[in-house]
C-alpha cells in the first residue's frame, strides 16, 4: 500500500450488527413460565442488539476537556465566540436530527488572544453527516477586534445581491401559503427576515460610518442562499450580534443546489424554516451568554472514548502549542485546524471492497504567519498531525507494518518512538517532500511540516527537522498516555 494514499482513507462503511440467538421451549409443563422468560429473553437481546447498532446513539460522555482554555480569550476587547458552542452538538440534533456514527466535526478555532487585526477572523465548525450521508450543518463567523467597526459588518453584509435576497423570502412565502402551514415557529421566522430585509434595502450600499449608525444589526438576519450561488451549503442564512457576523448554512441529503431553491418543494422549504428558527434562535442565545465555554468541539462525540483497550487522545493536545514551538521555532499566530474522531469509534471500518481496516482517526494543523505578511497571506508556516488509534498495541504493530510497508526508498528513523519511518515521495520523486509516520504503544501518527509561499514551491522541512519534532510528539503523547491511566 502506497503510504501517501493511506493517510486519505476511504468513507467507512459500518459492519452489520449481529442477529441474537432465539431460545427454544422444551418444556410443556412450564409453558407459561417458559414463554414469559423467552419473551423477557428475546427482548433483553433486541434491546441489546439495537445497542450494539446504535452504540453512536446516545449522547455523549462526559470525557476529558483536553482543550479547555486556561484562560479567557479575547479579540481585541470583545470576548471570542467559540464557532462550535455557539452551535452545539445537541442544538444540531435538535433542529435537524441525530448525528449518525459517521459524522465527524472539521473546525476552525482560536485558542490565544489577538489583540489587533485589519480583517475580520474567520472561524468555522462543520457538522458532517447529520442525520443521513451527505447532510451537513455549518456555522462561518467572521469575529471583529472593534465590536463598534459597524462599516466592516455593513461591507460584509453589503456584498448580497438584494433582488436574491427578496427572491428567496418570496420562495418561503409562497412555501408557507400553499401549505398552509401553521407551525408558528416558520412564522416568526419568515416574519423575521421581512424586517431584517427591510433595514437591509434602507442601508446597504451606505459606506459612511455616521449614515450607518441607524442600521440594528443586531438580531440581524437574512437568507442568502441564492446569492451564494456555487457555494457548499443549499441552504445560508447571514445574522449579526455586536461584533461577530455569522453564517448557518445546511446542505440536506439531497442536495438540489442553492443556485435554484425552486427545486425544493414548498414542504421542503417550510422544513428549512424550522430548523433555521430552531438552530439561529440557539446561536442568537449563546452569542449573549458572556459565560459561553470557549473550548473548541470536543474530542468524542459519542458515549465511548475507547477503541478497543485504547483511549482516544486529542491531537492539538499532544501537539500543543508549546510542542509546536519546539518544531517550528516559531509561536503559533493562527487559527488552529481540527478533525474529530467519527461519532462511531466501536464499529472497525474497511472501504467497499476492501479487507483493509480503517483505524479510528483525528488531526490538528497548526500554524505561523511568515513575517510581515497579511493575515490571510498563504505565506504560511503549517504543522500538521494526525493520530490513528489501534485498539491494542499488538494490533498498531501488526496495522502499521501490514500498511507501512517499507520499501528500498524509505528510511527508517533514529528517533524516541517505537517505529518511525521516512517514506520517498512516489508522485514527485525529485523532490524532498516525504510521508513522515510514527507509531508509540497503540498509537500512530503522522506528521507534515512545511512552508507555503505566494507564487512558489512549497518549503518543506529537513530530515533533521523531523526527527526532532518526532520526538517532540512522542514526549508529549507519553504525558498524554500516562495522564489517562
């Protein structure tokens, strides 16, 4: 297997749960003793066997906060708004249903203080996979330094297209009258974004500071799905609350394309209005809260945080930002990057048609500004780290030399962890740019570390480097195995 290919693992698809076994009744005498038990029997398995099926279920455990702030984080000064508290897992499921055992959260977050910016910051927490393959759920805030920079809120808001916008509200009302729906959550909602729209026609295109004090943009909000036409979410819906503008977008199953939200039908739309009202409602709510936990998403989404014998550890917790400094030479001055576990971490994975096995798996990417370059310059310093979990030790060994095969091209590292290997770059073999894997106990990781420059080839970091921030890891992935025994 090509090292390269094997750190993007096929979508994994769930093995079916055992059927439990029937007893048979042998005794007349006791029939109705032995009906009554068999049925008690029978039930006790089904019950058991709709556990073992949906052991992603039920709702998650009450596991290590490995990334709860040691102190409060701030923009400028105005408290940061952790994207994925402000949306919260249970609000998701509330508004638009269960996770299901694949989904996974991809997160944008801050975990330092930034004390000036030109820009806004843009922060993300992506739900994959909600209530069905393919159904995603997304918040996007852009977070300001000056909570009072109302002409930075106005320019963002100023880029939808007004005649989308009313096009789209109109698309809701003629959903609402032909269903002649009565739920009074869809309208207050509709009701809503008429008078946010209103504002919006009075103000947008007013650049002047002072003409734009008159414009309430708080409980702001309006759809903007057509006006994002290309964009992943079929669904968008844009509010403001003082300094954070943020975007819910949901893209359901099926997927019909929010360049024409005609092809939804009014039932579908009426739906959208729901749920919309339920999740903005729960973000407007955590938006006020000036107590709002500011960690990131957690690390286990469902009731377990074991793999077998092994516990599932947080990569930014192992790659902390101490550790990243050790690597890089440089502190870290960026938003951090991250990938959670499946909410299904029991089930073993293997791609359609394959006998290989997909270990459970999450990442972190940390990163550094180059010097005097703009924020959102791709001049930029990246680490990222990416932890596969075996339920066992003897089974890490066997996955990682079943999948890590080392080839005459390959070199085997000196360094602290129980197996490292270098493996050559197959796609570009002239270049140094190589798989950098590790494995310590049950654990194994990945590790890339590169320079991204505008107009350039990417620099990627020496061999020496590596073995470095290899042993880095492994220091801290020891501490973080012992602090859980």
């Amino acid at each position: 297997m090509n090292p390269q290919t094997s750190l993007q693992p096929t979508t994994p698809v769930p093995l079916p749960p055992k059927t439990p076994s029937t007893r048979l009744i042998i005794s007349i005498v006791a029939a109705v003793f032995i009906v009554l038990v068999t049925l008690a029997a029978i039930g006790f398995a089904l019950v058991k066997k709709e556990v073992t099926k949906s052991t992603y279920g039920g709702p998650p455990g009450n596991f290590q906060n490995w990334l709860k702030p040691v102190a409060e984080i701030k923009i400028g000064d105005n408290r940061y708004v952790s994207p994925c508290r402000a949306l919260p897992l249970s609000s998701v499921e509330s508004a638009f249903g269960p996770l299901t055992g694949k989904s996974l959260i991809q997160e944008k977050s801050l975990d330092y203080s930034v004390t000036e910016s030109s820009s806004a910051l843009q922060l993300s927490c992506n739900y994959n996979h909600v209530s069905g393959s393919g159904q995603d759920v997304n918040l996007s805030t852009e977070q300001y330094v000056d909570a009072n920079d109302i002409k930075h809120i106005q320019t963002s808001l100023g880029s939808f297209e007004a005649e989308e916008v009313q096009k789209e509200i109109s698309l809701y009302d003629k959903a609402m009258a032909s269903t002649r729906s009565s739920n009074q959550g869809a309208k207050d909602f509709l009701t809503k974004l008429k008078q946010s729209f209103s504002n919006y026609k009075k103000y947008v295109g007013e650049y002047d500071e002072e003409k734009l004090t008159g414009l309430n943009v708080n409980d702001f909000i309006l759809p903007i799905s057509e006006t994002l036409s290309g964009a992943n979410d079929d669904f968008a819906f844009v509010g403001v609350h003082n300094n954070v503008v943020y975007t819910l977008g949901h893209t359901p199953t099926s997927r019909k394309g929010a360049e024409d939200l005609s092809r939804y039908s009014d039932k579908e739309l009426v739906n959208e209005l729901i749920s919309m009202k339920q999740a903005t409602d729960a973000v407007a709510k955590n938006l006020q809260n000036a107590q709002l936990d500011q960690s990131p998403a957690p690390t286990i989404l469902g009731p377990t945080n074991k793999f077998g014998s092994t516990t599932i550890l947080e990569p930014c917790a192992v790659m902390t930002p101490a550790v990243y400094a050790k690597i890089i030479g440089q502190a870290q001055n960026s938003p951090v990057n991250r990938t959670t576990v499946n909410k299904d971490i029991t089930t073993k994975y293997h791609p359609r048609g394959s006998k290989q096995l997909i270990l459970p798996h999450n990442d972190c990417t940390r990163q550094t500004r180059v010097a005097g370059e703009d924020f959102f310059s791709d001049a930029n310093t990246y680490a990222s780290f990416e932890l596969e979990h075996g339920s066992s030790e003897s089974q890490a060994k066997s996955w990682f030399a079943e999948n890590y095969k080392v080839g005459s091209k390959d070199t085997v590292l000196q360094t602290n962890a129980d197996w490292a290997v270098s493996f050559a770059n197959t796609i570009t073999p002239d270049t140094y740019d190589p798989v950098i894997v590790f494995r310590v106990g049950a654990y194994i990781g990945s590790i890339n570390i590169y320079t991204s420059k505008d107009e350039a080839d990417d620099v990627v970091a020496s061999p020496d480097q590596y073995v470095q921030a290899i042993n880095e890891l492994t220091a801290s992935l020891k501490q973080n195995i012992t602090q859980i025994q």
